[in-house]
C-alpha cells in the first residue's frame, strides 16, 4: 500500500488575511497538515484555533517544535522580516506575505540566510498559481500572441477609509513597508515576472500625497485627531525585462474610487487583455485579428477561485520532490527590489539597474483531473 506524506505547519500572525490561508489549506490541500497558529493579541490566536480546530500556540511553541517543518507568516509587513529570520534560524521553511522585509537590506539579509540554511523560502502572492494565471502563461509560451513588446498595468484603488478603520487606528497600508505599491504593486510584478522573465532595469516616481491625515469617522476613538502616512501611496513606473519587453506599471490608492484594473500584454501577434492579478481566475480575452474583437479564452486550468495557501501547498511538494518551489525568494526578492528600485530612480534621476535575477517559475502541467485531486497537479 502506497503512503502520502503530509507536512506539518503552523502560522503566525492570525489577523484578517489568516481565515483565508487557514481555511484553504485546511480544505483543499491536503498535503499540509496545518498543527496551530499563533499572533501577538492570544485573543485573536484563540479565535482561529477554534474556528478551524486547531492547536492556540505561542510563537515560541511553534519554533521549538521538531515536527513542524513550514512557517506561514501571515503578520504585518513591518513584523516579516523578524518572524521570518526567527523562524528560518530555527530551521523551518518559511511562506511569507508580502512582501517580505521593508529595507532592501532585511530582505538580502533573509534570502542569504535561507541559502546558507537551504531552506525554502517562498514569498505571496501565489495568484500566479491560479487557473486563469496558468492559461495565461500556457497561451503566452505556445506563442498565440508572437513574442512580447509591451505590457500595460494599472492599479487604482482607494484606501481612503483606511484611516477609519476602528479595529486597527493605522492599519498596515500607512506604515513603512505598506502601502499600495508593496501591497498591490506585488500581485502585478510577480505575475509580470511569471509571464515575462526577470527585470533588467527600471525608473519612475513615487510619491507620498498628502501625509498628513485626519481621523473623520465620529466613532474612531482618535476622531478628530491626525496621523501621518509613512509609505508611498503613487507609483508610475517603467519596466524594461531581459527579453526585451517594455512595462509600465501605475499605481494609486489615492482615488476616491475603485477603477477596473488594467493587465494588458501586446505582442507580435496579437494582444492579451487580462483581469485583477489580486485574483486566481477571470475572464481572458486574447485579440489576434485586427479588424476583428478580443474573444474570450476558457481557463484550461484547476484552482480559479479563492485559493491563497497553494503556493504553501507547492512549497510543500517541493520539499518532498526536492525542488525549487513556484514562488520562490527569488522572484519575492526581484519584485521587492523593482518597487525600491523604482523609489530609487524617483530620488536619483538616473534608471536602476537591477542586481537581482530570477528565473520564470515552472508552469504547472495539463492532467485530466477531478475534484481534490486537482491537488496533484502540484506534486512534480
């Protein structure tokens, strides 16, 4: 009789995106065995274990135990870089939210340390992992569209209301190693990089608009007072990859209003229109005539829904086949260094030369499955 071996995790940082991560993992990937989660407030910790049934733990606990093999870190950006080094010294595999430090510098810190421990260290999103992300990949290295020349991005949002929020006075999107460029801007990079290949330089500007904030909401209990906003909230840059393609990307929370995201990609042969990288599937529309209109493409692959944690999933097939899982550092480190790059270019005038590199993830293979056993597609 054959055996299936389950790898054990925890996480740490049992806030808002935590239900996501824990519930997926829990119900569709059994190749996890999820052991417990930990955060800083025990109340919030004590809530996830007993909504999914699970062991409340400290983060000490989680470090010190032998048999867990994988640490999801789930905490705020300003808490990766210190969760993630504490973790991956205490010999565990490491999937971090994004992004994952805020300087340059923690972030060179923690791959070099994951490297010298051989340890996996994956870095979110895991969009790309997603059905309709995987069709895109399918369509674009069968070469419908001919090689690529441009690739057109746009991101606006509104975190206006952010500041209001009563749970939380100054949530992440304000704080150093948040805002929309790092939070947002990398579900567009690592889906740039996947489809494309590394960055060789970048420029543009950045900007911080109006970061001086007041509380408006009469039921805050600092209404009235101001906060200041720590991050940049605007970006517009431009991207030149190693295969020759041209980007721009533009990025703003600053609008009173939601815009329909823009993912475009135009090549020698046609042009692919795509929909919010924040998700795993949507509609597809691939033009290709020019007289003709963009027709829609059915997404060829599994996991089109809400699926945050696969990228632990094939994290974790990865330590069983021994090899490099899909989003790797090294794609979470390139796309880190493209926003500060970018930040870079805005202070200095002068284009930034990337010093990092990646290689585009494997693509996952076509199988003819069904149900949970669409979960094999990742064991390769």
């Amino acid at each position: 009789m054959g055996s299936f071996r389950r790898i054990k995790a925890a996480l740490i940082g049992s806030g808002a995106i935590s239900e996501k991560y824990l519930g997926n993992i829990i119900n569709k990937f059994h190749v996890i065995d999820l052991v417990g989660c930990s955060d800083i407030i025990p109340e919030r910790s004590k809530n996830r274990a007993d909504e999914f049934d699970i062991r409340q733990m400290t983060n000490d606990e989680i470090l010190n135990d032998p048999e867990i093999e994988i640490v999801i870190n789930t905490t705020y950006p300003l808490s990766h870089y210190a969760v993630t080094k504490d973790a991956l010294l205490a010999e565990k595999h490491v999937y971090s939210e994004k992004m994952l430090a805020v300087t340059l510098e923690e972030g060179r810190e923690l791959v070099e340390l994951a490297e010298k421990k051989h340890l996996h260290f994956t870095v979110a999103p895991d969009t790309i992992l997603g059905g309709g992300w995987q069709t895109i990949r399918n369509i674009i290295d069968s070469g419908w569209i001919g090689d690529p020349i441009t690739a057109n991005c746009v991101c606006i949002r509104s975190y206006q209301d952010h500041g209001d929020a009563l749970a939380n006075p100054k949530p992440f999107v304000f704080s150093h190693g948040g805002g929309i460029p790092f939070d947002m801007g990398g579900y567009y990079l690592h889906n740039l990089i996947n489809l494309l290949g590394s960055i060789r330089r970048v420029s543009g500007f950045m900007q911080t608009r109006n970061p001086n904030r007041m509380y408006t909401n009469p039921r805050h209990p600092k209404f009235g007072g101001g906060f200041e906003i720590e991050t940049p909230n605007t970006l517009v840059g431009s991207l030149e990859f190693a295969n020759g393609t041209l980007g721009s990307l533009t990025v703003t929370s600053e609008s009173s209003v939601f815009t329909q995201p823009r993912f475009e990609i135009h090549g020698t042969q046609g042009s692919l229109y795509m929909f919010d990288p924040n998700d795993f599937g949507g509609e597809i529309k691939l033009k290709r005539n020019t007289n003709g209109q963009p027709e829609s493409i059915p997404q060829l692959f599994p996991f089109v829904e809400e699926n945050r944690g696969i990228g632990v999933a094939d994290m974790a097939y990865g330590i069983i086949n021994d090899r490099r899982s899909r989003v790797d550092v090294s794609m979470g480190f390139h796309a880190f260094e493209a926003v500060h790059g970018i930040c870079s270019s805005c202070d200095t005038g002068q284009v930034y030369i990337m010093s990092s590199t990646c290689e585009r993830p494997e693509p996952l293979k076509l199988k003819a499955l069904a149900g949970t056993a669409y979960e094999t597609i990742l064991n390769d």
